[in-house]
C-alpha cells in the first residue's frame, strides 16, 4: 500500500484573531501548523474543530499560552520532515543536517515559498490583523508520494469577498464533530 496524500494547514502570526475565512481556507486538513504569535489560546482550541493542531511559541505568546507551547517543533510525516518555528532568524542549524525537507516559520508576516538547496523555506504569512500593507494568508502543503507543494492563499481575495467563508466553516465543524481532534503538545509522528 501506498503512501496517502497528506493536506497541512498551515497558519501564523494570528495574533488573537482568528477569521472564518482562515477557518474556511484551512478546511479539510489532515494537520495544522500553527507558526506562532497564536495570540490567544482559543485559537488553537478553535483550529482543533478542522484537524489536529501543531502550534510553536512566538515573540508575543506569554503567560499560561507561552507554557504550553515549545520554540521548535518536529513533524515527521510518510518520511517527510518538517522543523517548525516562529523566527526563521533564530534557525541555528543546516536544515539538511539534520535531514529536514522543510522549515516553517512566521514572523515576518510576509507569505513566502522558497527552495533553497533541495529544502522548503515556508511562511504562511498573517492571518491576523493586517500589518501595513501585506495581505493576510494562510498557507497549504500537500505531501505525496514523498514530493511536498506548497500554495499561499489570500484569504481576503479567495474567501472573504468571495462570501465562501460561513458555509464552508459550517461543513468544517460538522465533518469535525464526527471525529476526535485535538492540540497536539510535542513532537509527533502522523501515522500511516
């Protein structure tokens, strides 16, 4: 048998805010990423209702929410490895030495999908409040075979004035209510 194609939602910098059309965007998911500056704990509790949650501490998560979430974060996926945390300017190792395909980070606040010597440099960009100018996007990887894609969805263009967000948010709670999801705390391993 095969390996199955895997679909990861992968969002960041929400900074206590979390839009239907994120919601909307990131639904049907396999997994979420969550880069960091979550902003406020329900965020992840609310990205549980779509799949399973991987989220990282960022600059701005303190308090009770800063406990819970670790600085790095490692995914193992069909194989494929994945190095999660907020600041890319705090990676403080050759991604390839230590046999990672990809690294996602937030922080910036700008979306970004970059190869650099055969390794996925990936940031979802801000889903939040908007900062200057930049547009507010989520992000997707899809995992198969062994190959990753990786797209960047404006969720403002592609949702929010499309006015797909509440219909899709309501099939997204109702296909979640029908299995068990959760926040994942630690590295994990998604099976087969």
């Amino acid at each position: 048998m095969g390996m199955q194609m895997r679909n990861i939602g992968v969002i960041s910098d929400t900074h206590g805010l979390l839009r239907p059309s994120a919601i909307a965007a990131l639904s049907p998911s396999d997994l979420i990423i969550h880069a960091g500056d979550v902003g406020r704990a329900e965020i992840l509790e609310e990205l549980a209702i779509v799949a399973s949650v991987v989220a990282v501490r960022g600059n701005i998560d303190k308090a009770a929410l800063a406990e819970k979430l670790r600085e790095r974060e490692v995914l193992e996926l069909d194989g494929f490895r994945v190095l999660i945390l907020h600041d890319l300017a705090e990676l403080n190792l050759d991604p390839r030495q230590g046999r990672f395909q990809a690294v996602i980070f937030g922080h910036s606040h700008q979306p970004l999908i970059d190869w650099r010597d055969g390794v996925l440099y990936f940031n979802p960009g801000s889903a939040g409040p908007r900062r200057f100018r930049l547009p507010v996007t989520v992000g997707r990887l899809t995992i198969a075979q062994g190959e990753v894609s990786a797209k960047i969805i404006n969720i403002e263009t592609e949702f929010e004035k499309a006015g797909a967000s509440p219909k899709r948010l309501l099939r997204a709670m109702a296909r979640a209510a029908r299995g068990v999801q959760n926040v994942v705390a630690g590295s994990i391993s998604v099976p087969r």
